[in-house]
C-alpha cells in the first residue's frame, strides 16, 4: 500500500514540475496528468439501534450505525493523451470494507485502476482493468449522487466490476455504447470454481443536454460451475433536468435468475426508484426519493421469511453547499418491509428509520 501511496505522489511531483516549466515559458499546455481526491465524513443513526452498531447488510453505503466515521475517501490519478489513458485510485472507508469483503489483500483498496488505448481515429476506446460499474445512475460518490444515501437498488447493485470494455461515443456526444467482458457481479476476482465469464452492455442516450437515457444488461453467474445459476439483469432509468431548479430522475431494474442449475424457470426481481429535486440556488437544495425492492426469492436480498424481500422506501435529504467544492447533507430515510425483516430491541420489526448527515469535500 506504502508503495502504490508514493507512486501516487511521483506522479503529482511530476504534474507540478511541468506546470511550473510552463509559467517559465509562459505558456499553458493542459497536462495530460491529473490528481484530484474525495473525502467524505458521516453520521449516521438507526433508530432500530442495532446490537453491532451496523446496519441491515443490505445496506452498503453510510452502513455505520451512530458513530462518526468516514464513508468514502480516495486519491485519484489519471492519465489522458490522444492514444492512451489510464487511472489510479486508492480509497478507504466503511464503503470499502463493505462492497470489498471478498477481495484478497490490497485489492480491497482499488477504487478504481484500468488502462485503456484508442482504437483508430474515432472515438472507440479499449479499456481493462478495475472498471466503474455501468449499471445504475448512482455512484459510491455521494456528492455527485442527488440523494445522500444510496437506494436499495444501487446498494445491491454493482458500485464496481474487473474485467475488459469497448465502448463508442459518437461524435455529437449524443449515444454512448459499450460492450464488456467481466469477471462476476462487483469482482474483481472471480468466484472460485467458476469457469465462465460474465457479459454487459450499456447503451445511453442524450437528445439534449438536460436529457440522459439509459439501458444497461449483465449477463452471467455469480456462482461457481458446480451451483450456476445465470442470471440476466437490466437496469434502465431516464434524467430529466427540467430547468434550473428541477430535476427528475425514474429508474426501472428487473433481473431474472434460475430457480436451479439447468432449469427453464426463473425467479425474479425488480425495483422502480423516483427522485426528485429542487434547487433552491447554487448553495441550497432539496431532494426526494421513493422506491421499492422485491426480491421474493432472494436472489440478491435474501430475507428468510414467507415471501421474501418487499420493501418500501422513502428519503428526504437538504443540502448545503458553501463552496463549489464542498457539500453539507443531512437526510431522513424510513424503510417499511411487507414482512419483518429487521429487528428492534431483539423483535422482528415491520419498518426502520435513518437519520443521517454528511460533509463531503473533493480536491
């Protein structure tokens, strides 16, 4: 870790050196280098007040219950030049040691690392390595997400995913499309015992600037060979900026898997997510979210009990942002299940409540 650290920091060393060279010259070429890094502290507290001071485990992000703590943090460096690109971040937090629990040794700290080349003159790039998730309208940056926390369907959806991607952008910017070749559902080592690799697609499209449009598959196990179940995901969802003050943002993920290895019948699971948001200006802003999780069969949630997994969920979240650089939130998220999933003072309970505040600052 010590090492890929002070790689980190050669690397700025060298971005500094040639923006100094420049000024000499008096010139202001854009170096091809770039570092910039993610800090962001949270408190968050569960009504329910669990035992382990951790929340349900399907619960993935802000997962802490009321302690002061640090969701994310990374140091990113990345390399763009007319031929080739690469990145390099290293991160920490209860995120990481939540989605990275079945990575081996320093793996666990890869946010993200991948190395890609262009492919002729258009804009077709060949990317491999420790890749950002293309599934979902959330990421595990919280800034850069309308809500504080994430939904049911991000939390249990790829946040990352190893393996090797081809991806287009056409020369309005208006369609993006990529194909990858993966190792598994958020691996970046596979399932041991399992033989096969796992495929996705993405398609997205921008008929104007405050419109995006999006399809996303995945297709493959999470299984070794001995167990496999395919399964076949698809996540769409739609961002409409409104105007300057509203927002919107509808997603859509239904997946199917085999009820057994072999078999012609499916189980399946499906989430509708809703965001809204209203800015007040640039400092002051409002957001509200409503979804809802099936999972009968517990293909990604299980929850042992007569039907399985039907939560509902509703968030209210201010923000605060008193630099371009820095935001404030605080969010009020209640969970209502079809069946007691969770547990308040040793019960089995029908609903949970969250509050949750945060200060996130990038650089």
């Amino acid at each position: 870790m010590k090492k890929i650290f002070l790689g980190c920091l050669a690397l700025l060393s060298v971005t500094t050196y040639a923006q100094d060279s420049s000024k000499q010259n008096n010139t202001a070429p854009v170096s091809p280098l770039s570092f910039s890094g993610y800090v962001e502290g949270y408190y968050s507290y569960d009504f329910n007040k669990p035992q382990n001071n951790t929340k349900p485990a399907f619960i993935l992000s802000h997962n802490r219950d009321n302690e002061f703590n640090i969701n994310l943090a990374f140091i990113h460096v990345g390399y763009i030049g007319d031929k080739v690109r690469g990145v390099l971040a290293i991160g920490t937090g209860t995120y990481m040691n939540a989605n990275y629990p079945a990575e081996p040794g320093t793996l666990k700290n890869i946010y993200e690392a991948n190395a890609g080349v262009k492919i002729g003159k258009k804009n077709l790039w060949f990317d491999i390595g420790i890749l950002p998730s293309h599934i979902g309208f959330e990421s595990a940056v919280s800034k850069d997400c309308w809500t504080l926390t994430r939904s049911l369907m991000a939390d249990n959806t790829p946040f990352f995913e190893g393996g090797a991607r081809l991806n287009y952008t056409s020369d309005n910017s208006k369609w993006f499309l990529s194909g990858l070749l993966l190792n598994g559902w958020q691996r970046i080592t596979r399932v041991e015992g399992n033989s096969k690799m796992s495929f996705g697609t993405q398609i997205q499209y921008k008929p104007t600037s405050s419109v995006t449009l999006n399809y996303s598959t995945f297709i493959g196990t999470d299984k070794p060979d001995s167990a496999r179940l395919n399964r076949f995901y698809n996540n769409i969802y739609g961002i409409f900026q409104m105007n300057k003050q509203i927002g919107i943002t509808a997603g859509f993920d239904i997946g199917t898997e085999q009820k057994t290895k072999g078999s012609s019948s499916h189980n399946t699971v499906y989430s509708p997510v809703l965001i809204a948001k209203y800015s007040f200006n640039d400092k002051w802003a409002i957001a509200a979210r409503g979804e809802y999780y099936s999972d009968p069969n517990g293909i990604l949630i299980a929850a042992n009990i007569p039907g399985g997994f039907k939560t509902y969920g509703y968030s209210l979240n201010f923000d605060y942002a008193p630099a371009s650089n820095v935001l404030f939130r605080i969010e009020g998220k209640t969970l209502n299940s079809k069946g007691a999933i969770f547990t308040f003072n040793k019960n089995p309970s029908y609903s949970d409540h969250f509050l949750t505040t945060n200060l996130a600052i990038s650089f």
